[in-house]
C-alpha cells in the first residue's frame, strides 16, 4: 500500500503550516537576546514603530497577559531577566515578513548583562540529583554492592563518554500561523507533533478554555521530537494575532530554530562494569550528567536502559543535573536511550576486547530473565535472536577480533556491534468510526509527521472492519477530531491504533458508529517490562593519513512486535540509523562559551547525512508475537533505528585502527 497522502506531497498539493492562505496575514519576526544572562533594562521600539509597515511591537515593556504557571520557554515578554542567549525578548509585527525582519534589527535593547555559565563539567559546583528523571522515573536506583562487584571482579572497564549537545532538524521548519475570530476563539496552524496537546498546551497558557483554541497540523515536515511540545513562535503568533486584530504567520528561520526549539542535551557519562571470567557482570554503574535550563528543569533518562538491558547482581544507575544559562535541551529522537545506549554498548564493547570474548557472545552471556531494574517479566524480548540473526547476515563469524590489523591500501577495515532497545508504551486515545455511504470514516486526532501514520492508521481500521483499505478514510491532524496523544515517544501507532481497533469493533456490533477510549484498557493493562530490542552492525573504512571514516554497511534487525507495514517500518528503522551515523561521525552543535548560545546554527555547519554517506543501510526484523502490548501487537519503531548505532559505528572504528574514540562525533581529528 502506498502513502495515502504521497502523491499530494511529491506534487506540492500537501498544505503545511505556513501554506494555508488566510486573508489579511501580517507577519512577525522574533528579537533575540543577545546576552547569556542578565536584565533587560529597556527596549526601544521608537524606530522600528516609524519604518515600513510596521504595525506593532511586542516586548516586556508592555508584557502581555498569560498565565502565571507558564513554562519559562513560552512565558514570552513576562520577565526582565535574561536566561540564555538567543531566548525571545522582542518581536515585531509588519505587514510583510521582509518588514517584519527589517524592522526587528531596529528594535534597539539595552542589557545589563551578567556573568553567565554556559558550560557542563561532571565537577560543576551546581550538579544535583533531579526529583525524577523523563518521563517519570527515579533518577537514581541501585540494588547489590557495585564496589563489591568490581573488586572481586576478572575484569574492570572504568570508563567516560561524552555525546555534544545535537539540535533536531526537521526539514519544515517550525511555523504557526495564527487567527482570532470575532467570538475569540483561536484557530493556530501549527507544526506540532499532537495538535490535542498542542490546544491544550497553548489553551492554558493563554488562560482559555481549551474549547476555544484549536490546534491544525495536517501536514507535518518532521519533528523527532522538536515540535512535541510547542514552542515559543506558535505562542507568540497568538500574542501578536491579538496585539494587531489581524492573522500573523510566523515561521522561525534556521538559525532561531536552533536557538528556541530545543536541543538534545550533551551528556558526560561514566561507566564502571566489572566481569567474571566468563564475561558475566558482577557489577553495572551508569551516571549521567546532563544540564539544563534555569527556566524548566528538563532531566533526561540517559541512564535508564541500563535498568533494561543486562543480568548485574550489582546494578546502580544516577543522574545529576546542573542548570546553566542555555536554551532548555528537549526531545531529540530516543531522549535518553540513544545516548545512553551509546556509551553503555561502547562500553560493553571494551569489556569484550578486557575479557577476550567476542561482544555478540558478551551480550548472549548477560541476557536476563526478568528485567534488570524493575524485576518484572518482559512481554517479549528477543534481542539474543536480533544478535544471532544479525551476526549470520553480516557474516560476523569469520570476523578476527584483533583491532588495527586489516587494510586495504590507506584504508584500515573494521566491524562492530551494538545493542538496541525502546520502549513499547501505549497512551489513552479516543478514536470515532462511522459509516459514510459504502465507505467508512475514521477520525483521530493523530499526527503524520512523516512516518505515514495515515497510512498504517487505515490499514488497521480496515483489517479490523474486513473491509479495503480503500474504503477508510481518515481524518488527522485537528485538535477538533477525538482526543489523541503525541506523536512521539514511539507510542502514536500504538496508542492511536488501539482506539481506532475498539471503535471499528464497536461499529461492527452496531452497525452504524463506534467510539473508543482506551483510557480504562490501558489502565489495567498488566505490569510486564514492555521493549524493542535490535542489533546493529556496522562495518568502517577508516583512512589512515587523513583520518575520514566511511560507512560503507550498516545492518539493523529488529525485534518489535508485529510490524504492521513492512515499507514503512523498513523507513522508520533506516531513517533511524542513518541519523545514528550522523550522531556517530558528523552533528555537534558548539556551545559559545565566550557570548553564550550556540555556534554552528544551520546546515552548512551542524552536519547531517546525505546519501553519499550511507550506501547500504540494511534492516531486518523478527516477527515477534506478543499478546501483552495493545490489540494490534505491535511495539513502536520511529525511535529504535537510532538506538545503538553510534555505538556499532565507535566500535568498528576501534576494530579498525584499534584506537578507542569516547567523545562523539568521531571526526578524523580524534583518529589520527
Ligand atoms: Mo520523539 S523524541 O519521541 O518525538
């Protein structure tokens, strides 16, 4: 089956955001601060008010009315005081965006600026333990004696690993467009991962009922995590929407994307593993450290896959966080398992190489009966399965261990591995069913923010129904459709698809229409440790005068329930680990140290993949049958792909030149 809505996409006929015509549009253009930290002493408008069709400008001179709980990111024009560099402190309204713009370098602000920290250290006097870590857990947990474990330990591997601070970037980028009508009700055009959430979210802020506010994103150009929740310029659009009487259309330029949109956080993580003489764990210790904000306290769960992944008698895991004057890091695909994974499968890898066991076989010998961390049973896990069906395709037995020894001319070959895992989580989702003629009308207010949830949605509505899946339609994307979570976390597929399959049941007893809410079902679904699992492979050319890495093979198998449509899995998991490489080799985004903020703020400088970078990105999968997930059986793959490939990819650079690289990106730099 096709994209439903390919064809309207490759033919331009596909409505972002930013596209839907509305009459009487004004635009907007953000003012940035341009200190790290400090006062704003006062913002003069006087001469972008008297330049070409300016009709307005917004700033904490004359703050406008939001409520008082409001996330500091979106709590616009409220405060005086500065928190990072490039945070919002004006904008301008115009009748064009060139105005806009023009007139917003007129805005003149004048600071008193203070001394700012921008810089994370694992000794930094400001680190704590955060109450929980994302989205709910303990941020510490232990159980056994880890320093036991490792003094009667074979082998020890103590070992640091730091990952950059990575921006999303989505190829649409963030805009809103919005509209009060004479009722005042609003009506935003947003690039959001959930429009529900999204009206809720903008709803409170603004002080309205949520019934008042609606949320429109039929259409989405990627998120991965940058438009789960809003951000400040679908705030802002409301603001000045209201401030002129007129519709405003704000889209963020690159560059402010960077700055206001979120940001993976950088992480320092330091592992202790210890091992019997058989590669068994004694002991397993994960701590993180991470920053953020000192507007929100956003805490990710680096440490948490390693509560999932391996049997250790002795197994702690902690986070601690220390609050500079940054832009508040956010979700960035796999928040906590992709970095965490990184360095805990690197350093299973130095364990292989300490204990002169092969690192498949390591992880064979460590695969636990019930989860680590929690002690609960696992609904299905199959990683041993990826790990043999992997090392089978890839041709991984005839693989000499030996690091820096192969090569083909200037070019030194190596190959690596690494686990994968994410969690399988479902959300309560509310979904209508009706019949329309012969066809059937399905409404969900889902988002397909390219992953082709429309697509997967209609085929589950139709199998459930018996019908074709030409005779489904269904309607996404609109605050004012059933309730429905983010599409995010892995969970939109399942927790979406579980109402749609309870209100088509309905529909089919009745005959006439179904509605759902899987509230109560998920409620007392029963405590298992819910996972995808995966392997990954990788095989590296890395030349030897210049230091360039190449990666000419990447294998992924899967382990992720029963996968509903193999085109577009196959797309999740690749577009995943492609972005795996590009954590691996190329993406950083430069903290400022000296003005603060971020350097390297586009795409000539943050580099991504093309596809001269990935010549042969393979994934496979096991059907996996798993009764304890939700009706269709299936878990969530927009996340696992990049879980673990930056691991695979080190790994195999250390086979290659037998040089251990701890500090992400891999650029020739740290080989040579
Ligand atoms: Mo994704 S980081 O769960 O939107």
């Amino acid at each position: 089956m096709n994209r439903i809505e390919g064809r309207v996409k490759v033919t331009g006929l596909a409505t972002y955001a930013a596209e839907y015509p509305v009459a009487g549009m004004t635009y907007c253009f953000p003012v940035q601060s341009a200190i790290a930290r400090g006062r704003i002493v006062g913002v003069d408008a006087t001469r972008a008010l008297a330049m070409p069709g300016v009709l307005a400008v917004l700033s904490c001179e004359e703050p406008p009315k939001l409520a008082e709980d409001a996330d500091g990111e979106l709590a616009l024009f409220q405060s005086r005081e500065v928190c990072y560099r490039g945070q919002l402190v004006a904008a301008v309204v115009a009748d064009s965006f060139d105005n806009a713009r023009a007139a917003a370098d007129a805005v003149s602000v004048e600071y008193e600026p203070a001394v700012h920290d921008v810089t994370l250290s694992a000794d930094h006097p400001g680190l704590y333990r955060p109450e929980v870590v994302n989205p709910n857990f303990p941020s510490d947990t232990g159980k056994g004696d880890v320093e036991a474990g490792l003094a009667e330990a074979a082998y020890t591997v103590e070992v640091t690993y730091t990952t950059p601070v990575l921006h999303n970037n989505p190829m649409e980028p963030h805009a809103s467009v919005a509209v009060w009508d004479e009722e005042g009700r609003l009506l935003i055009y947003d690039t959001a991962q959930g429009a529900s959430w999204a009206r809720n979210a903008i709803a409170a802020i603004l002080g309205m009922p949520a019934e008042q506010v609606r949320v429109v994103s039929r259409h989405v150009g990627g998120g991965f995590g940058a438009k789960g929740t809003p951000r400040p310029q679908a705030v802002l659009a409301a603001l000045a929407a209201r401030a002129v009487g007129r519709p405003v259309k704000i889209v963020l330029t690159r560059q402010q994307m960077f700055d206001v949109t979120g940001y993976r956080t950088p992480t320092i993580q330091r592992l202790r593993l210890g091992a019997d003489a058989d590669g068994r764990l004694t002991a397993l210790e994960h701590v993180a450290y991470e920053q953020s904000s000192r507007l929100v306290e956003f805490a990710e769960q680096t440490a948490t896959p390693s509560r999932v992944m391996y049997a250790a008698p002795a197994l702690r895991t902690a986070h601690r966080l220390v609050r500079l004057d940054v832009a508040t890091p956010s979700w960035m695909r796999a928040p906590g398992e992709c970095p965490g994974m990184y360095a805990l499968e690197s350093a299973m890898d130095e364990l292989a190489y300490a204990a002169g066991i092969d690192p498949v076989e390591l992880r064979v010998r460590n695969e636990p009966e019930t989860e680590p961390g929690s002690g609960l049973p696992f609904s299905s896990r199959n990683l041993v399965a990826c790990l043999r069906e992997g090392a089978r395709r890839f041709g991984w037995e005839t693989r000499d261990p030996a690091p820096g020894v192969r090569r083909e001319g200037e070019w030194l070959i190596g190959t690596g591995v690494a686990a994968s895992t994410y969690p399988a989580r479902r959300m309560p989702s509310k979904a209508v069913v009706t019949v329309q003629g012969d066809d059937f009308l399905v409404k969900v207010a889902a988002t397909d923010i390219g992953t082709g949830a429309r697509t997967v949605l209609t085929k589950i509505a139709a199998s459930t129904l018996g019908v074709v899946p030409d005779r489904v339609h269904v309607e996404l994307g609109d605050s004012d459709l059933p309730d429905a979570p983010v599409a995010g976390g892995s969970m939109g597929t399942a927790s979406w698809g579980s109402a749609i399959v309870r209100a088509c049941e309905e529909l089919k007893s009745n005959g006439k229409e179904g509605r759902a809410d899987t509230a109560e079902e998920i409620a007392a679904d029963a405590r298992l440790a819910r996972h995808a699992f995966g392997a990954q492979f990788a095989e590296v050319r890395v030349n030897a005068f210049t230091g360039e890495i190449r990666v000419p093979r990447l294998l992924g198998v899967f382990a992720a329930g029963h996968i509903l449509d193999d085109t577009l899995a196959r797309s999740q998991f690749i577009g995943g680990m492609t972005m795996g490489l590009g954590m691996a080799l190329m993406e950083e985004t430069l903290t400022d140290a000296e003005f603060g903020g971020f350097l390297r703020r586009d795409l000539a400088q943050y580099h991504v993949p093309a596809c001269a970078d990935v010549p042969l990105v393979e994934a496979v999968w096991l059907e996996e049958q798993d009764a304890g997930l939700n009706p269709m059986g299936s878990k969530g793959i927009g996340e696992i792909g990049i879980v673990g490939t930056a691991a695979a990819i080190g790994n195999a650079v250390y086979h290659a030149t037998g040089h251990r690289v701890r500090d992400l990106p891999i650029t020739p730099p740290k080989i040579l």
